[in-house]
C-alpha cells in the first residue's frame, strides 16, 4: 500500500485571473484572457493573438534582489509559490530544510531575460551581459529560485516534457513524498512572450493566426487551426495524506493515479490514461469529468476524441478545456488544469469550454460555453507534449 | 584633469543598479560600519560581485583581476581594490 498524497495548497498565475480568487471567479463565467498581444509589436509575425497576464507588477511581490535576477517566468513562480504555501498555510522557515522539495516543470526557461542579454552581447559585448544569465535562462531556474527563497533543500528537480511536463512535475513530487519528503511545491509556470520566445513557438506550426479571438484556439471544431499561446500556470502544495490531516490543513484533493507514455506506432494517449486510472484503482466509470489537452490541431483532435470514446464511450463522459480561456501555457497548462480541477471538485461546477462549437462526429460531451454543475468525486487531466510526450493525472476529492 | 576615485557611494549605487537592495537595509547603516561589513552578511552573494566588477569595469574602463571578486570580500577592501587599479591604469 503506497501512501496517499494530497494538494493542500494551490497559487494560480493565469492570463484571465490572478491568484486562485480571480482566476477561479473568471474560468467559472467564462470569460477569456485572450487578446492582441502587446508585449512587442507584433504585426510582422503570423501569429498575433496571446494569453497576456496584466497587471502583475513584480516590485510589489517580490524584494529588490531578486528582481535584475529574474526572468517574468520566475517572478511569476515565485509569486504562485509564494500564494500556495500561504494558501496551504505552511511558513517554509518552520519546518526542516531537507523535509521539504521543489519540483517544477519548464518548457522555455528564461527566455525574455536571455533575449535581453543576447542582445547586449551582439550589440554591444560580453562585457554587457549580465553576470546572472548564467542561471536566469536555465530551465531549472524556477526551482532554484523557490529553493533558495523559501529554504527548500529537500530533492528537488524540473521536467522538461513541454505540454505534459505540468503532470510529470507533479507525479515526481508524488514519488518524492512517498520515499518519506514531507512536503513538494510542485507544477509548473511558463512565459515566452518576448519576440524571441514568439518566433520559437510559431517553429511549431500549431500557432493560430487569426485576429479575432473569438475564433483563434476552438478544440474539437471544424474550425480548428491551431492555438493561441499564453503565460502562467500554476505551482501545488503536496504532502503526504497522514501529515496534512494531522495537522489540519484543508486538503483539495488526493494525486489518485498518473502515467505518463509516448507515442510510437500508435498514439500513447489511451495507454497513459488507462494506466493512470489502473494506478488509481479505477474504472472508466468512476471519472466525472476530463480536462483535455485540447490542441485544437485537427489530427490530434481527433486522436484525442477517439482515445476518449473508446475508453468512456460515445459522449461518455464530460470533457472540458478551460484553456479556451487562457490559451496554451506549455508546461503551466496541465499544472493549471491540475489546480482548476480541484476548484471545479469543490465547487461542483464544471467550467466551460469557451469559442468553440464542437463538431458531432468527435462523439465527445464537451461542456460548451456555459459551466455545468455536477458533483465532481474524479476528475482526470490530459497533457501532450510536442514530440510525442502523454500524460494523465486522475485526482479525487 | 581630476583623479577618478571610487568610493562607497559609488560601489552602493553599482550594487543597487545591478543586484538589487538586499532584505533588511544592510547598505543603509553607518558608513564606517558598512565598510568593514562582509558582503555575505550585508546580503550580496558571489555572482552580485560578478556582477559589480563587470559594471565597475565597462564604467571605470578597467580590468580588475579575477582574484578581486575572491579576495575583496568587505566594502572596504573592494574599494581599495578597484583603487588601485584606477591610480595605476593599463597604459
């Protein structure tokens, strides 16, 4: 028997909400944070649209020292961290360095940062660069950073499995934990949104490039043309079952089951989900809802909807992809996806998918622009990551 | 023309501009006292060194000595460091 793991803390930075209260109080309308981007100008790119985070003003978060350190995805780690353990009600200084883990997951690093001092240094020489692009672009840099800021020298890592990598993170808590840790912060934030970062992401050839955004990122429609990126994610408190409950903190829910697979001859996504619910000690009918990957990329719409027909059935069970709203975050989505699925558990509430008009032959139930309410006991999450990577989470309330 | 000199205003406003204010004012105190304070104390790590001597540096137009970082680890001996260095320039 293998221990219980449990969430008792959640910190959301999303591009529609800010903090658990506003992001939670948007996704459940409906309402999106997709818009122009205006980070840089970007009329000469394809792609135009983004999941932007407005209003987040580092200063008023984070002290002076951290600041020429940092790259946005940082700050915005640090930020959702600190949020987790307040909402968990942990004070990191309490308790023992070595009992408690870091483990994030990152599909970028520091890129906006490293694009600033790349240019200094072709403009104008490697004595312009600043001494802290040695970590700052680094992929492990959110953890450090956690680390050293809340004085976690427990083990500690980051995955670097692009969409899937939010559900890797936190499975590797799970396995830290279980090998006697007693607390993780653990998911996943990414922010590219830096003219660099753009032209990276539009090598995929999955970025949308329509202007209105109401029709750029539509999962499972006919219209389906690709995704609008985003910024954010969100970072968990884990811990063991036993030592949450004994010293009374709130719980969201338990990490039920995980697996992750990739893809050979045939797609891995049906296997990582019924491995996961195997993990889980559980049927197909025992989900309540799933939180898709939703690439809103034709093929693997289709591998996505045909996996979930053939594991639950013709409209089998409630699908969902709240990241309509946020666009695609990378690692950050299925860590966000992680946290809205306790919300939704504990609110009974599904949030709604929005944009999108869902075709009829992908036979999913998808819960369309209007949030379903629905007692919630399972929810399983789906993550793919470029290149071939599948992911599946069942958590329970 | 003027010897150039640099003093404990100056390394202040280089720290501050590249590394940031540490927690708990340690720049703020009494001059004498500052000067003689560990970096690490006053909350300044290895790499915010890095990172003042590479300013220092593009600044003052000179070279410090890789040992500088290492060695100079108060106020008062960076200072003198950097010192020596602008009365005896690479020619």
């Amino acid at each position: 028997m293998t221990a219980s793991v449990v969430v008792t803390g959640l910190g959301i930075t999303a591009p529609n909400g800010l903090g658990t209260k506003d992001y939670w109080s948007a996704t459940r309308v409906g309402k999106s944070g997709i818009g122009p981007l205006t980070r840089f100008d970007a009329a000469p790119y394809p792609a135009k649209l983004a999941g932007e985070i407005d209003g987040f003003t580092a200063e008023e978060h984070l002290p002076s020292r951290l600041l020429p350190q940092t790259d946005q995805v940082t700050r915005l780690s640090l930020v959702a961290a600190d949020w987790a353990l307040a909402d968990a009600g942990v004070r990191p200084a309490d308790l023992p360095a070595f009992d408690m883990g870091v483990i994030t997951a990152s599909s970028a690093g520091g890129f906006e940062f490293s694009q600033h001092e790349l240019k200094s240094l072709w403009s104008k020489g490697g004595e312009y660069v600043s001494a802290y692009q040695s970590f700052a672009w680094f992929y492990a840099v959110n953890t450090g950073q956690i680390s050293i800021r809340n004085g976690m020298k427990g083990p500690s890592g980051v995955v670097v499995t692009d969409q899937a990598g939010g559900l890797d993170a936190v499975a590797q808590a799970r396995r830290q934990i279980r090998k006697g840790t007693s607390l993780v912060v653990a998911g996943a934030v990414d922010a590219l949104l830096c003219s660099w970062g753009w032209v990276g992401l539009h090598t995929s050839g999955r970025l949308s490039t329509a202007d209105d955004p109401g029709r750029a990122y539509l999962p499972f429609d006919e219209r389906a043309a690709g995704h609008v990126p985003g910024e954010g994610g969100a970072l968990l408190i884990l811990e063991a079952a036993d030592a949450a409950r004994a010293r009374g903190a709130r719980v969201y829910g338990e990490i039920a089951g995980y697996a992750a697979t990739f893809d050979g001859r045939e797609p891995g996504l049906r296997k990582a989900i019924e491995l996961a619910l195997t993990d889980a000690d559980l049927a197909p009918s025992d989900v309540d809802v799933v939180f898709a990957d939703a690439a809103a990329e034709p093929e693997l719409d289709r591998i996505e909807a045909e996996t979930l027909v053939e594991v639950f059935g013709h409209r089998g069970v409630p699908v969902t992809a709240p990241k309509t709203m946020t666009g695609r975050l990378y690692a950050g989505a299925a860590a966000l996806d992680l946290a809205t699925a306790f919300l939704a558990m504990g609110e009974g509430l599904i949030p709604p998918t929005v944009h999108t008009d869902p075709a009829d032959h992908y036979g999913l139930d998808l819960v369309g622009t209007e949030a379903r309410p629905a007692e919630l006991r399972t929810a399983l999450v789906l993550a793919r990551g470029h290149g071939g990577f599948n992911s599946a989470m069942v958590v329970r309330s | 023309m003027s010897q150039p000199t640099f003093t404990l205003d100056d390394l202040k406003r280089i720290l501050l501009e590249g590394s940031g204010a540490p927690e708990g004012g340690g720049l703020d105190g009494d001059a004498q006292d500052v000067l003689d304070t560990e970096f690490s104390d006053i909350g300044y790590d290895s790499l915010a060194l890095l990172e003042t001597a590479s300013r220092i540096e593009r600044e003052y137009g000179i070279d410090l000595d890789e040992s500088v970082i290492g060695d100079a680890t108060t106020p008062r001996a960076f200072i003198d460091a950097v010192g020596d260095h602008l009365v005896a320039p690479a020619a």
